[in-house]
C-alpha cells in the first residue's frame, strides 16, 4: 500500500481532557488515560501491535461527549515500559486490562480492540465474558478459526524473521503495511522507533499465542459485535476470514470501512466513527 494523502488528525499528543494513570503490573507502569461520564456506558480502546493509545485520537472526541472512556499503552509499548516480563501471552494483556478495569471500578465496558487489541477483546470476552457489554473489533480475525498448517508455519516463522531483518528496515516496512496515509505511516513509524528489536519480538510473540492450530472451536460471543476492517486491509487473512465469522454469529455485523487500510479507524476516521457511534447508539443504556 502506498501512502496518500494525509487524514488532517493530530496523531502526536494525547487529547485533552483525559486523565493520566499508572499501574504498576509485574514489572511495567501500565499508562492509561480516562474520561469519565457519571452513570454513562464506558467505551474502552485496544491499539494494535506496536501503536499507542494516539492510534484513537480521533475517536476519543466523539464518543467522550456521551460515553466514559478509558485508552491505554498496551505492555511494551508508548509509555509502558520497560516490557517487565521475559516473554508474555495474550492472556498476559487480558490480565493487564482486567487489572485496570479493576482498579477503575469498571465492571462491564465496551471493548474496541484494533489488530492486537482485537485478539486481547476476544479472549476477554473468552476468560470474562461478563466484562463485555459489546465488542467491536478492527482488522482481526476470529480467535475461534483454527489455523492450517501453513499459517501456523508463518505464524511460527515471525521471531527469526524479526531477528534477522535490520530492525531500522523492518520498522519502515511494518509502519507503511499498517495505512494508506502519509501521517499514519509517520506516527506509526514514530511508535515502532520507541520498541527495541527485543520487545518486538516479545509483542509479536504474544500476538501470536492469541491464534492456535485448534482453535476455539466452542468459542462464542453471546454479546453485539461489529466487527470491521478497511477496504485495503491486505494483512494475513482478515478480508478473507471476517466475512464468514459475521455470518456464523447472529449478534454479530460486517461493515467494510472504504478507503483504509489497517489501521482503518485512523486511515478513514469520519467513516468508522460514524459506524462506530451508530453500533452503540443500538445498546442498553447502563
């Protein structure tokens, strides 16, 4: 994908009006921010892989003004660090978010899981499934689809491909496979600056805990679901595989984000939030 024309968003600070936080986990001052609306749904932000919380600066002003909000740095990236763990799962994140939204007092929340934040939401939804009021997952695929051997030997393959490549080519090459825009290839180059070599594998490596040979074949979400990707998402088989996830789940649907890639809340901000904000306008109030 070849970058276009810029999105017009700040990616470079965090929006004002949140409130800054630190957890202290095994090892790692988780970071998060908030924005609290008393007796409002709360709408929580999963970034993918090797991004930051700045990945959603342009979904936090338009849900804040009617939903609490919570965002965070993930384990090992923007501003938690150091990584704290020799190498760690996806239920490791699972476990890091749950301490958060304990110590938020936040029983039940909606979940937004980009990439790596949408394999974290599902296996929430998996260990805790009365955590999630609803799901809403970007550029992912079903944690339930068993993998083929093939994919599995990709999925195997990452750590020595990611210890071979010369990690300032590796970055350039990982933030432009993430957008079609010139300003979200800049800011997702900046946040893979801030990982070492060490860290990215131990991500990539949680990553992929989340997917298996198996599957979860009785895996289920009895919750609403929209479950989105860009139009130019080329990354792994989340085009080909999200399709027949939404129709084998009655509460759960498809839309297409026009114009993006994979980080298509970024890539084409006004589209997703419209959807985004259509999806939990048809939710229960608290």
């Amino acid at each position: 994908m070849t970058p276009r024309q810029s999105t017009g968003i700040d990616h470079t600070t965090t929006p004002d009006g949140l409130t800054p936080h630190v957890l202290n986990r095994r090892g790692t001052p988780l970071h998060y921010w908030t924005s609290v609306r008393p007796g409002a749904q709360t709408v929580v932000f999963l970034h993918g892989a090797t991004m930051n919380h700045r990945m959603f600066n342009a979904q936090i002003p338009a849900v804040r003004d009617h939903y609490s909000v919570l965002v965070w740095d993930a384990r090992g990236h923007g501003s938690s660090t150091p990584f704290g763990m020799e190498r760690a799962s996806i239920e490791d994140y699972v476990d890091d978010l749950l301490a958060v939204l304990d110590q938020e007092n936040i029983e039940r929340a909606v979940i937004v899981g980009q990439s790596m934040g949408g394999y974290t939401a599902q296996h929430l939804v998996r260990l805790q499934p009365h955590r999630v009021e609803a799901l809403v997952v970007i550029g992912a695929t079903p944690i339930a689809k068993p993998l083929s051997r093939a994919e599995m030997a990709a999925v195997g393959s990452v750590p020595t491909i990611l210890r071979l490549w010369p990690l300032r080519s590796m970055r350039k090459a990982m933030a432009s496979a993430t957008t079609i825009r010139a300003d979200v290839e800049a800011f997702a180059r900046e946040s893979l600056n801030g990982i070492s070599q060490r860290d990215l594998i131990r991500i990539l490596g949680a990553v992929a805990t989340a997917v298996s040979r198996t599957g979860h074949p009785d895996f289920r979400i009895d919750v609403p679901c929209l479950l989105t990707h860009g139009d130019q998402d080329d990354r792994g088989t989340i085009a080909r595989d999200m399709p027949g996830w939404a129709a084998a789940d009655d509460r759960a649907e498809y839309v297409v984000i026009p114009d993006a890639g994979h980080n298509a809340n970024q890539d084409n901000a006004e589209h997703f939030n419209r959807e985004l904000l259509r999806f939990l306008r048809t939710l229960p109030s608290p």
